[in-house]
C-alpha cells in the first residue's frame, strides 16, 4: 500500500549603506535586464530543440541502462515526472503568469538583497565601493547569506515553509505515484539544504527503502538551498530562473532515482508519512537567532570553498600548463569530457565548448566556481539561449564534495543509513547531475 502524506501543517501567524547599494544594485539592474530580454527574446532553431528533446531520452535512458531492476521500473512516475516539469516550464516560460512569476521572483530577490545591504553596510560601511577596492563579493555573499538564513528560520518556525512543502510533495505522490517520505523529501529540498531537508521526514529513515533513500539523496543532489539563492543572483544569475530550476528538478530527482533503483514492492511498509511541525526554537526570536548563527558559518563555509577550490582550479591550470606547454588545462579537459552532455542540453553548437566547462567545473569543484565563472568572462561570449541552460544545468548540489557532505549529514540524523549511504552516493551524484540536465533539456525544447 502506498504512504501517504496526511493532513497538512497549521501555518501560525541604521545607517545609510548607499556605497554598497549602488554596486549590488548594479548587479540587479544586469540580472534584471536579463530576465526582461527573458525568454521570449531568445532564438532557438529546430536544430537546437532537437537536440534538448534528444537528450531527455539519451539522459533518462542512461539511468535505465544502469537500474538495478530494469523489470521494478514504475513507468507511470518517469511519464507524470516528464509531465510536471514541462507543465512547470510553460507556465512559467511561456504565460503571462509565469512571467509575473518571474518578475516576482526578481523583486522577491532584490528585496533581500537591498535589505541584507543595510546589515552589511552597518557592519562593513563604503568598503566595497573605496577607491582600488572595487565590488567585494565576499562581503555581498556574508551579508545576504545570514540575513536569508534568519528568514528561512523565521518562515520554518511560524510553518509556512512546511505548508508550502506539504502542498508540493502532495502533487507529486498523487501524480508520481511516489512514496510519502521520499515525495517530502523532494519537495523539502526545493528550499532546504541537502543536509537540513532530511529533517521532515527524520521518523521515517530508519525503515526507509534503498529506493527511497536514494530518491533523498538525489533531491539533494539535484536542487540548491534557499538559504544561497539570493547570493547566486548576488553574483548575477538570474532568479527566475534560478527558482524555476529548483521547482523542475524536483520531480526530476525522483524521475533519475527510481529509474536507477527502482521500488522493491516487498520492501515496502504501510507507514504513513506525517508532517509536524517540530521547530527548535522557542519564538520567531530565538528561530532568527539561530538561523543567523548558522546563516554566518554557511557563509563561513562558501567563502572558504570558494577561495579553496578557485586557487585549485589555477594551480591545476598552472601546472599543466607548464607540463604541456599551454596546450592542455583543465578547462580544456573539461570541454572534451563534459562535450557530449552539454551538446545534448541543446545549448547553441559554437558554445557547446565552454558549457561543456562550466559543467565539468560544478560536477568536479562546485555550483559556486561554475556560476562565478557563467557571470564573468567565460559566460560573455554565450548566447541568452546557452546562458539560460546552463543556469538550469548548474542549478544543484551534485558535485563529489557533496557526497561526503550528505554522507555525514544524513547519518548523523540515522547512525544505520552510513553504510548505504556510502554505497549509493555516486550513484546519487550520477542521478543529481542527470536531473538537472533533464530539466535544462526541458527547458530548451520549451524555449
């Protein structure tokens, strides 16, 4: 008998940084300018089309080749998963709603932003606007990340993100034919991170299915915090369709992960999956708190990834440079490793190169190097088709790193789960990838 997600949750009811505004509102102005060209502006061939509708079969069809039980595969959730995401990309594509929707979202994000600033700007002053110093990323990413951090804390402890959650998951069970646990996790991970959505459905780990447990890894993989969001568009990346991407890939995720291991009927209980409400905290205060405290070592965390793996990225370059006399780096590697899948996103053919890098640079480092080199000199040459993409393309946390993260995440919650957790984590971060190059090919078969 299938679970299901029972009753919903109750939802409960400075000083001037004008220096600092003017650089980030720079970068919205950019954004925004990218967002109104949209996607009605972009110019996409038959061609091109032809290609992004090929590689959801190439893409899918891969992760049937490497079921584990080709004849266990509930064909009903791969057809309802394709359906949900191209119902999602044309009403926010293609209808007047969804660009409402998308004009939203740049408002929603440019709020946040404009608000962080005040934080960082009482803390920080005109730093990033003093002569020689120029913008300071660094800082734009501090700020927004705590101050977006306290608000998730805030929404999670009054309910709405649960209400919200429970809304979503519930379409993809009765739809997908999904598990409740897994539909929870799935959805939970369109705002939460790939550590902190495990927590709705914490009761159920310990008898969850390889199954299921692969479909919660695999939403980790393929989606990215809400809490990082406003630092992605801090950065340039367009927010329509950076939340697009995280709602899309979300019935992809479980598309990928139970093609690559499907349901066992005879592993499955009659449990049903119920959504409480259980915040930590004991006020909206105490949730802000808290959500700032661990707002400052996420943001912690990405400025040192960030410094980490951008010095890598040169000494690897550097020293292969040196071994090959400048003919061969790692962004070369990467344009002909990654070639075949950025040539199925159906991006333009004279960018398949350099997609095929930024792709290889999120699977191999992380989203945070690929989406920083997108908004700079490497994304300039490519077209708004090819920009759009490769937006979705990168949207999500499946990189090796990410592994070992979820790993010592999960098993913290379910000490039992380490050791199929380790087993099914590069399957996971296979699945993770794929989900989010089905939901840019999607994408470019809509545009």
């Amino acid at each position: 008998m299938l679970e299901t997600i029972q009753d919903p949750p109750a939802v409960t009811q400075v000083e001037d940084a004008s220096a600092v505004a003017a650089e980030v509102d720079l970068l919205l102005e950019e954004s925004s300018e990218s967002s109104e060209s949209g996607a009605g502006s972009v110019k996409s061939s038959v061609t091109d089309r032809g290609r992004s509708l090929l590689g959801i079969f190439v893409f899918l069809g891969l992760c049937f080749l490497l079921s584990t039980r080709k004849s266990a595969v509930n064909w009903r959730t791969i057809i309802w998963g394709v359906a949900l995401q191209f119902t999602l990309g044309i009403l926010i594509l293609k209808t007047n709603g969804g660009g409402r929707f998308t004009a939203g979202a740049k408002d929603v994000f440019q709020g946040i932003l404009k608000y962080s600033e005040m934080g960082t700007g009482m803390v920080f002053g005109t730093l990033p606007s003093v002569d020689g110093v120029g913008f300071q990323l660094w800082i734009v990413l501090l700020g927004t990340i705590i101050f977006v951090s306290a608000v998730m804390a805030v929404l999670y402890h009054i309910g709405v993100l649960q209400f919200v959650v429970w809304c979503i998951a519930r379409v993809m069970q009765k739809t997908m034919g999904t598990s409740g646990p897994e539909s929870l996790a799935a959805a939970a991970n369109i705002f939460a991170g790939q550590t902190e959505a495990p927590l709705v459905i914490r009761p159920y780990l310990k008898t969850m299915t390889d199954s299921e447990v692969m479909a919660l890894m695999t939403g980790g993989m393929a989606t990215v915090a809400g809490s990082v969001f406003a630092a992605y568009v801090g950065m340039g990346v367009d927010p329509g369709h950076l939340l697009a991407a995280s709602f899309m890939s979300a019935p992809a995720a479980l598309m990928a992960a139970k093609l690559l291991i499907p349901e066992d009927p005879k592993q499955k209980d009659d449990a049903a999956a119920k959504f409480e409400v259980n915040s930590p905290d004991a006020n909206v205060l105490d949730a802000a708190c808290r959500g700032s405290s661990e707002g400052l070592m996420l943001a912690l965390n990405v400025i040192a990834m960030l410094i980490a793996f951008v010095a890598m990225v040169a000494l690897i370059n550097g020293a292969m440079d040196w071994a090959f006399n400048g003919a061969f780096n790692l962004t070369i590697f990467f344009s002909y490793f990654f070639y075949p899948f950025a040539w199925l996103l159906g991006v333009d053919q004279a960018d398949v190169s350099v997609v095929a890098s930024l792709i290889g640079m999120k699977t191999v480092l992380n989203e945070f190097v690929a989406f920083l080199s997108l908004t700079g000199e490497m994304g300039d040459s490519l077209s708004e088709r090819s920009k759009i993409l490769t937006t979705y393309a990168l949207c999500g946390f499946a990189n090796f790193a990410s592994v070992a993260i979820q790993i010592g995440g999960i098993s913290s919650l379910e000490p039992k789960l380490r050791p199929r957790l380790a087993a099914l984590g590069l399957k996971a971060l296979l699945g993770g990838t794929i989900a989010a190059l089905v939901t840019g090919c999607v994408v470019g078969v809509i545009l």
